[in-house]
C-alpha cells in the first residue's frame, strides 16, 4: 500500500527487492499476497518505468513460480505475467511464453482458463501483426494460428483440455460452426495433418457447447448447471444440430477414407438434437444420407476404434425414443444381412480347411463387422452362434489359430448369449429353448475355458474377459427375481475356477518385463488398462457371489506389491467383501497371508519375505477401519484362525511348529482389538501354545501386541527396560508442554525448581522461516551457561521476556525412569547435572501430576495412538550431548 499511496519515497528498487525476496517465501500466503501486491503495480501505467530493473531481476522466479506447488499462486503469477506482457514495453520473449503455454492442458481448472487467457491475447497479436493482401475474417485467421500452435505442443489427443482452456475467453470463436466446416469442405486451404487436428478441435468444441461440462480430470465436484447456463446449452445444441445436419454427410463422404478423421466425425451424432430429424420432412433425406454413410463406412473400415464409434451411432440411431428409430434398424438389418451372408459363404471352406488367406481374410473382416454391431443390435436373428462354435473348435482341434478370425468368432458367439439372455428376461421362452440355451452357454464356456491355456496373447485375454461377463450374466444372483430363469444359471466348474485364477498369477500380477513387453509407454499404458479390466471382471465375480469369497485370496496376497498398479481396485474389493460377509472376509485376508506365508516356508526363508508379508499385513489392517465394535466379530476370527494355523501340527519331515512366526504377521492386527478380546485372544493363545514354546520370540512379541498400555508398562519395568515397537502397545498420545519463553539457560532453573510448569504466555509456534536456535542477547543472558547454573536454577533479570522456540519434539521410544536412576554411580558434579536433567524429563513425562493440567494442551498423534512423542532418553547420553540438547 506505501508503494502506491507514496511512489515517490518507495517505488524504488531499494524497497521493491523485499517484495521481491518474498516470492521466495515458504509461505503459499506469503507468496500469493505478494503477487497480487506485484499485479496492483503492474496495473498503473505510471509505475511501469520504476519496475525495469525490478522486472528484469525477479522476472526468472516469477516464470518458475507458474508451477508452484499452490494453484492458487500458480493461477496469480500467470495473470501477473500477463499483465507484464501487455503493459511493459518489452513484454516476454517467446522462449519465456513457453513456460505458459503447456499449462492449458493442465488438470487444474483455474490455472488451466489463466493460461487459456495468457494463449488467447497472444494469438490476438499475431494476428494483428499479420497484414496479409486478401483480407480473412478474424475467426479464420485465429483458426489458423489456432491449429498450428495445436501441432506444435505435440499433446495430440488432448484438444479437449485446449478448448476447455479458451472457452471462457474464445467462446465466440470456438462457437464458429460455420468457419469451421467451410475450411474442412474447400478442396484447398489446409493440410492434411491441419485437417485432422482441426476436426479434432471442432468435435472438442461441439462436446463442450453441448454438454456444458469439462472434460475428466478437471471436474471438481458435481456441478448443478444454473437455468441461464440450461438455456444457453440449448440453444447451442439446436445450432449445431440446425448447422450439422446437412453438412456432416458431406464430410463423412470426403474423409470417409481416413479412419482417424472418420471416427471423430462420427462422434457429431450423439451431441445432435436428434428429434429435429422428424421436426421436417426436408431433413429425413439427411438422415437417409447418414445412414447411407454409417453402412458404407462399416463395410469399407476394419479398425476397432472406426467400428466402436459407428456402433455408437447405430445404438443411437435405433433407439425406441425417436420415431424415425425403425428406418435405422431397416438400414442396419440390411447391412447385417450382407456380412452375414459373406460370412456363410466362406465357413464350409472353414471347417474343412481348403480355404485360402484371402477366404480366411474375408471372413474375419465380416465377422469382425458383425460382433462390432453386434454391441448394439440384436444378432440372434442371423443363428450365427452355431458356425462360430463350430469353427472355433475345429481351429483348436487343427492348432490353426487365426487371431482376428478366432477373436471375433468368440466375441460373436458371446453377443449371442448375451442378447438371448436379455429376450429370455424381457419375454416368456419355451422350456425347450432355455434348455438349448444353457446348453450353449455351458458349451461356449468350455471352449473359452480351452482358449485360457493357449499361447495367443488376444484369444486368451479375449476369452477371460467374455467369461467374466457371461458367468456373471447367467449366475444365481442374475435370476432371483426371475423363478421361470433358475434353469438359465451357469455356475463355473471347479476346474474353471482353477483356470481363471492361474490366469490372474500368470498374467496379471506378473512383471511388464516377464511378458516381454515394448518400453514404448503406450504399450505399456494399454498392457496395464487391459489388465486392470481382466481384474475388475474376476473381483466382480467375487463379489456378485459366482465365486467364492475364499478365491479372493489370489488378489489380497498382491495388495501390497501391486498396489500402484491395481491398489484401488483391490482396495475396494477389500471393502465390499466386507459389507457382504465381514467375518468371511476377515477370514479371507488371514488365508491370504496364511499362502504367503507357507510359499515364503518353502523357499529360502528370509526375514526380507516376512517384513513383505508383516508390510501386507499392514496395509490390510487398515482396512477394518476406525469403527472397532463394527470390526470386532470379524477381527476376534481372524485371530483365531491365524492362531490355530501357528499352532498347527507339523508334518513328516518339518521342524516342531513350523508356523509360529505367523503369530508376528498377526500381532500387525492387535492394534484393532477392544480390551475385552485381547483377553480373550490371550487365554486362546496360552491354551494352544506348548508351554516350551512360550518363551519364544514370536509368541512373546504376540503376547505383548494383546497386552494393554497399562498392563505392558509394569511388564517393560520387570524385563528390565526392553523396548518394543509402538505397533505392539497402542500408547497415549503425548502432552506438548507450554512454558513461559525464556531463551537463556539459566532462567530454565525455574523450571526444575517448581513442582509444576507455571507459565503464562504460550511460546509462539515457529514457522519455516524461523531458524530454530535460542537467542542470544548481551543484556540478559552471560555468554556461556554451565550446567550447574542450570541446577541451581539461578535467573538474570529480564532474561524471562526474551522470545524463544519452544521445546522440540521428537519421537523415540519411552523413558525408562528406573534404568537411569541406577545408572547414576556416584554423587559428583556431572551426576547432579543429570540428575537435574532427569527431573525435567520426570516433571514433562509424568502425565499424571495434578497441577500440569491448567497449563499443558492436548497434540495429536498422528498414527491413530499407536506412538508416543516423548523427550530422548538419556540412558546412553554424556552430559556434553545434554548440554547441546538443553541449550
């Protein structure tokens, strides 16, 4: 404020270099006070002179400051660089606009829209700037410079994030249908590779007017949309669904060649407004020409991702909500037909193995055709299943595995039960056809059950995925409601069971490195969303009931070594098996730890293997959550099974109770238990435990995880002061002393001469830029302070009202009162100190001395009470080692 209201006594460099050193503060606060302070001077035309020499030396900081770990103080320095740009004379060089330019495809929204308005007034000026003969329109121009600097950033397939960025500022501009299209229908103007990123921006743009939400990763929380922004999403969706129309047609027959062109054409359909097809009569031709393209491209594309997105068209197309829904399912049947027909045409020549590549090429391409539409249109009136069954087993029996002919026989014959199993719910079958139906479900899971062991990587991930969705369509719980269905449930066989969860082990959870897969990361990226799905279809088996709870124990095992990979999935697994059956649940995850555990007993035994397992072991007692009476039944039998498998009898030929150690992968779980049943758990332990075994170090560890707080201290007192980690004894948290600030040594005489800590000013609590040492002040404080002045508690005046940093805390393990005591071995000068040093420790560590209360405050652990923060013990600490603590 003194630099604005007194410019001429302020502004000058000699002041502005404070406000300068502030950006460096640790302080988010700090720094965003201290830029928009920077932004009021930026803003005074008056100042910009006085800021030359101020800009030219801070202008590095405030450039690294846009990725500042605050969004808040990254979206400020943005708009405090923008306003460098427009005011001062030399704004930034281009190579410092690149440190922007990324942030529009940030995942923050706010800093994302400021670098969006950083963009737009940049391309503003080089449009302005470019004085070309033949005049263009404004939206043309920016356009143009639009998409080259799209090309340039190299993040193609993220034109959402960009639009996202500009569309408060560019609006307009990204509203312009009809610039668009006129670029993308003239036969010269731009290059290919501009054509593409521009249909990119434009498809962006359409699902942005139309849907009015950001795209993923920069939605926070569900925004309700107000009736102005419902009124303006309206009419931007009559606009493009007036504009498009006519037009889209067109530009699917231009590029209908390109597939990547084609499939985000495509995608304009589900934005549109589509009951204005039936609004006029005019328009019904557009929608003759649409599908007319649709069918063309689907007989003339191969590619998945072309295929997908014109399902999706087809799926919208034929729904039962538009009245023009019957001439897109005649056009769609009519297509079914042709790739039908072309299919049957070949599938003799199949069976008996005389086709040739060609044959085999062109019935692959039409199969592939039919299973894409397939995912939107009923296929069970084309009776296909029969000849894909047939042809997938004479492949298997012939060892001629075509990938793409075998990936789409299975995938045709799984839409088939698929869609039958929907006719069979939504009307009344014969007993007859329910019977044929599970015969040809329990038939098709046989061959799928054969394609999990062959050695192509497609059929065999294509297989598992299908079995995953068809066991889960046709299993007990689908047909509850349905009685006259029960006849339709398929439950997997055991041998099935065993098939998919040697699966999950061999291609799964196994390393990219073992799979022999590219470094290159979108292979690797693909591997692992592949992966990620298979995992999500066998835990839904899980939890749907096809499987039981118990074959869960193939993924809690991998929690812990996996837990990048697939954590959230096997996390919530972990959750919902406990809404479905807790105890169950509980039992699962000590079966999972009682496998590692034994594989861990068969290899080479390490105690590396056993802190893994202790590590699982932790993460999953988390799990239970902070509601102990809720966990309580489950807990109580997971110790018991844990327990009697420590216990358990040795085999021929293995050491007396090989399993014991278990019992330290167990005490992981103590922490949970109420008092009550760690008495229990206690006399269940000392009743299946030999009595020689109770000496030993796993049990003992045990014994001590059930023990109490105030049971474990009179224990730790007898054994002689023997430590154990806080993970076996929840502890209380501890108290923070607060005492009168003082910061020379000898005003803490006061505190050992008093029963009690009778301060009255709490100590100011420091902050990161405070260095941590005492101050030193030549008026009330000697420069040296022995520790026998600290013992006799002598005090200077005035030494109580300097300021000083309160007391460090620091975590350790508890003081043992009585081991120091004894140490002492005689009463010299150096064992007074001690002992002086030992009563502070007793009157801080005594939780219990009644006139502390009204002066100390509660501090808060942060692991669940499970650690204590107390000061060093002193049994192995010199007196020189104190005084450096001390002072």
């Amino acid at each position: 404020m003194w630099l604005k209201t007194d410019p001429e006594d302020f502004l000058n460099d000699g002041y502005l270099k404070y406000l300068g050193w502030t950006l460096h503060d640790k302080q988010s606060p700090v720094r965003l006070q201290c830029v928009r302070a920077l932004q009021g001077l930026y803003q005074e035309k008056e100042f910009i002179g006085r800021l030359e020499l101020f800009t030219s030396r801070f202008k590095e900081r405030m450039l690294s400051m846009v990725l500042d770990k605050d969004p808040d103080v990254a979206v400020e320095v943005v708009n405090l660089l923008l306003l460098i740009q427009q005011k001062t004379e030399d704004g930034l060089r281009e190579e410092e606009c690149a440190h922007i330019y990324p942030l529009v495809y940030a995942s923050h929204r706010g800093l994302a829209s400021a670098a969006g308005v950083f963009l737009y007034d940049k391309l503003k000026i080089l449009i302005s700037s470019d004085n070309e003969e033949n005049e263009k329109s404004a939206n043309a121009a920016f356009f143009q410079v639009l998409i080259s600097f799209y090309i340039q950033s190299e993040f193609h397939e993220h034109g959402a994030y960009l639009v996202d960025s500009l569309w408060g500022v560019a609006g307009s501009e990204l509203r312009d249908w009809e610039t668009m299209t006129a670029f993308l229908l003239q036969e010269t103007g731009l290059m290919y590779e501009e054509e593409g990123a521009l249909i990119e921006l434009m498809m962006c743009a359409i699902r942005q007017a139309a849907q009015a939400t950001p795209p993923v990763g920069r939605i926070q929380g569900k925004k309700i949309l107000s009736m102005k922004d419902k009124k303006i999403q309206e009419q931007d969706r009559r606009r493009i669904t007036t504009h498009f129309i006519p037009l889209l047609p067109q530009l699917l027959a231009k590029y209908s060649a390109d597939a990547g062109k084609v499939r985000l054409l495509l995608k304009a359909p589900l934005y549109f407004n589509l009951e204005m097809y039936s609004s006029a009569q005019w328009l019904e031709k557009h929608l003759d020409l649409l599908l007319s393209q649709v069918c063309g491209i689907v007989e003339k594309h191969t590619e998945v991702t072309v295929l997908e997105a014109c399902t999706h068209v087809v799926c919208t197309l034929c729904s039962d909500s538009y009245t023009f829904s019957s001439r897109a399912n005649l056009a769609f049947s009519q297509l079914l037909d042709g790739l039908a027909e072309s299919f049957n045409t070949y599938l003799s020549d199949l069976l008996q193995g005389t086709a040739d590549d060609n044959d085999m090429y062109s019935a692959a391409t039409a199969l592939k055709r039919i299973a894409a539409l397939s995912g939107a249109k009923d296929p069970t009136g084309w009776n296909l299943f029969d000849s894909c069954l047939q042809l997938l087993k004479s492949r298997m029996e012939s060892r001629e595995l075509d990938k793409e002919l075998l990936v789409s026989a299975l995938r045709c014959a799984a839409f088939h039960l698929m869609w039958a199993k929907v006719n069979a719910v939504n009307s009344k079958l014969a007993e007859a056809e329910l019977k044929r139906l599970k015969r040809e479900v329990r038939s098709f899971c046989r061959v799928c059950q054969t394609c999990l062991s062959l050695n192509q990587t497609e059929i065999r991930d294509q297989a598992f995925e299908l079995l995953c969705d068809l066991l889960l369509l046709y299993s007990v719980n689908s047909v509850r409601s349905e009685p006259a269905l029960q006849t339709l449930t398929h439950p997997p066989s055991d041998s099935l069971r065993s098939e998919m969860a040697a699966f999950l082990l061999d291609y799964i959870f196994i390393e990219d490195a073992e799979l022999n897969v590219e470094d290159e990361e979108e292979t690797k990226i693909s591997v692992l969303q592949k992966k990620r799905n298979q995992l999500a279809g066998y835990c839904k088996l899980v939890l749907y009931g096809v499987l039981d709870l118990t074959a869960a124990t193939d993924v809690f095992k991998h929690y812990s070594k996996y837990f990048r990979d697939f954590g959230d999935i096997i996390k919530e697994t972990v959750s919902k098996s406990k809404l479905i059956n807790p105890v169950q649940s509980a039992k699962t995850v000590c079966l999972s730890l009682q496998q590692l555990f034994s594989e861990m007993l068969t290899e080479d035994h390490s105690r590396q293997d056993l802190s893994e397992i202790r590590d699982l072991a932790k993460r999953l007692a988390m799990s239970f959550g902070i509601d102990l009476h809720r966990a309580r039944k489950p807990l109580v039998a997971l110790h018991m099974d844990g327990i009697r498998f420590a216990f358990r009898d040795s085999q021929e030929g293995e050491e007396r109770l090989p399993n014991v150690t278990f019992l330290e992968i167990l005490s992981e779980f103590s922490f949970k238990l109420l008092q009550q049943d760690r008495a229990q758990l206690a006399a269940l332990l000392k009743s299946e435990c030999p009595s020689a075994a109770l000496s030993w170090l796993s049990v003992r560890m045990y014994q001590r995880s059930l023990e109490s707080r105030s049971a474990a201290r009179p224990r730790e007192q007898e054994e002689g002061g023997d430590a154990f980690s806080s993970r076996d004894t929840p502890v209380t948290k501890r108290k923070r002393t607060t005492a009168r600030g003082s910061a020379s040594s000898t005003a803490r005489g006061s505190w050992l001469d008093s029963s009690s800590i009778h301060a009255s000013h709490l100590t100011p609590a420091l902050t990161s830029t405070v260095q941590r040492q005492p101050a030193k002040s030549p008026a009330s404080r000697k420069p040296t302070a022995t520790e026998p002045d600290i013992s006799r508690g002598s005090t200077e005046p005035g030494s109580e009202d300097d300021f000083s940093p309160g007391p460090q805390m620091r975590k350790v393990k508890p003081v043992k009162r009585r081991q120091l005591s004894s140490s002492q071995t005689g009463p010299d000068l150096d064992q007074q100190d001690l002992n002086s040093h030992l009563t502070l420790l007793s009157l801080i560590e005594d939780d219990s001395a009644p006139g502390e209360e009204a002066e100390i405050e509660e501090y808060e652990s942060d692991t669940d009470r499970e650690s204590a923060y107390t000061l060093p013990s002193t049994r192995h600490t010199s007196v020189s080692v104190l005084d450096e603590l001390f002072d």
